[in-house]
C-alpha cells in the first residue's frame, strides 16, 4: 500500500516560551499585536493556543500561534506587505516580555 502526502496549505507557526512578565505580555500581546497581525492579507485563517503541556523537549512553550495561508505563494505575498512589515516591526515590543518567538513555516 503506498501511502500519498497531499499538502493543503501553507502555515506559519509562532512559538513563544514563558513569558518573563505573563500580564504585561498577554496585554500587549492580545490587544496590540494580534490585532497588527490580523491586517495581514491572505490569512485564511488564524488561530492562538496556550501549551498545556509540550514533550520531547526542554523548552517551556507557553503559546503557539498558526496563521493559516492557501499556499507558499500566498504566504510569501503576505509577508511582503506593508500589514506584515508593521506586525513584524511591533514584534520587538513584545521582547522586553518574553523571548524572540520560534517561527516555523510548514506547507
């Protein structure tokens, strides 16, 4: 039986340790930040999730957040823009909360 990969989308997902200062980061994070990102074109969908748990490995993920895209065309577009400029300019406001996020893109 040979088994197909079929690839649907392209996503981005943000990864952020525990915050130093979880009040201050939530704040800034939920009422500045996320809404920057949601200006963002070519989002077909969005999606914020606090880790209750993470395994296999040592660091201590705190939030994980997934911008969805309907390609790797559409996704480098976006992050071209100037909505995604702005967000990615922002995110070195959020640095004297937390740490620099793991930014991975998957397709």
């Amino acid at each position: 039986m040979t088994r197909e990969w079929i690839y649907y989308m392209a996503k981005m997902i943000i990864m952020y340790e525990q915050p130093m200062d979880k009040v201050g980061f939530e704040k800034y994070y939920f009422d500045v930040h996320v809404p920057l990102g949601k200006k963002i074109p070519n989002i077909t969908n969005n999606s914020v999730h606090h880790v209750i748990q993470s395994q296999n490995t040592n660091l201590d993920l705190y939030l994980i957040t997934v911008l969805e895209f309907e390609n790797m065309e559409k996704l480098t577009e976006a992050f071209a823009s100037p909505e995604a400029k702005a967000a990615e300019e922002d995110g070195v406001n959020l640095f004297k909360y937390v740490n620099p996020p793991i930014i991975t893109i998957v397709e």
